[in-house]
C-alpha cells in the first residue's frame, strides 16, 4: 500500500484540478450550438439553434429576409430577392455552413459541434 502525505495528497488535487480545468476549456465551444446572423456585415443577432424562431429583416433597399429556425436547423424561409439562392440552399446544422443573401446583404452562420459530412470535394 502507497503512503501518501499532505504535500502529496495536495498536488494530486491540484493536478486533478487542472485537469478538469483545462478539459472544460477546451470543450466549451463544444455545446454552443448558434447562429449568427450579420446584416451588410454587423452582427443582427445571435441565437441558440435549439430554440424555434422566427426571424424578420427588411434590409436597407427594401429586401425582406425571413428566417427560421427549428428542429435544431436554420433556412431562409422568404426571400423576395432575385435569384432565391438563399431561399433555395435549404436547411443547415453544421458548423461553418453558410446561406447568403447577397443582394439584401444577409449573411446566416452556424456554429456548433456537428462538424460538415465533407470538407472537400475532389475529382
């Protein structure tokens, strides 16, 4: 049997301690889970992607973005943009995926821990 003294037993907790320290710092971001909206480059908001909701803009030129979010997913619901490349990217999880709304200078970006299923495609 190992005998320990206070001095022992004492960094072995701060060791311990650190440990769960730095696992936490290093998984925060891990459940974040969000999305931010940008409008012509300045944050609109911020929003937790496991909280259903609607989101309204009317840009500056009179472009009208509707967003939603649900199912732990976000897409352009109306656009009255042309082209409807936003409206038409669908639903996105994934962290780093994108939609953009050129036109009404919108820009939607999730961050989570769900990495993409690619991160290239090659030929």
């Amino acid at each position: 049997m190992v005998h320990m003294n206070k001095r022992d037993m004492i960094l072995m907790t701060v060791i311990v301690l650190l440990a769960a320290l730095s696992y936490i710092l290093l998984h925060h971001g891990d459940g974040d889970n969000v999305v931010s909206v940008y409008v012509k480059g300045s944050l609109h908001g911020t929003y937790d992607l496991s909280v259903p909701r609607q989101i309204h803009i009317v840009g500056d030129n009179g472009i009208i973005n509707d967003i939603e979010i649900s199912d732990g997913s976000v897409f352009m619901k109306y656009s009255d943009c042309p082209g409807q490349q936003c409206v038409n990217t669908g639903r996105i999880d994934r962290n780093n995926e994108s939609i953009c709304c050129a036109p009404a200078g919108t820009l939607i970006t999730v961050h989570t821990a769900k990495e993409p299923d690619y991160d290239a495609i090659t030929k």
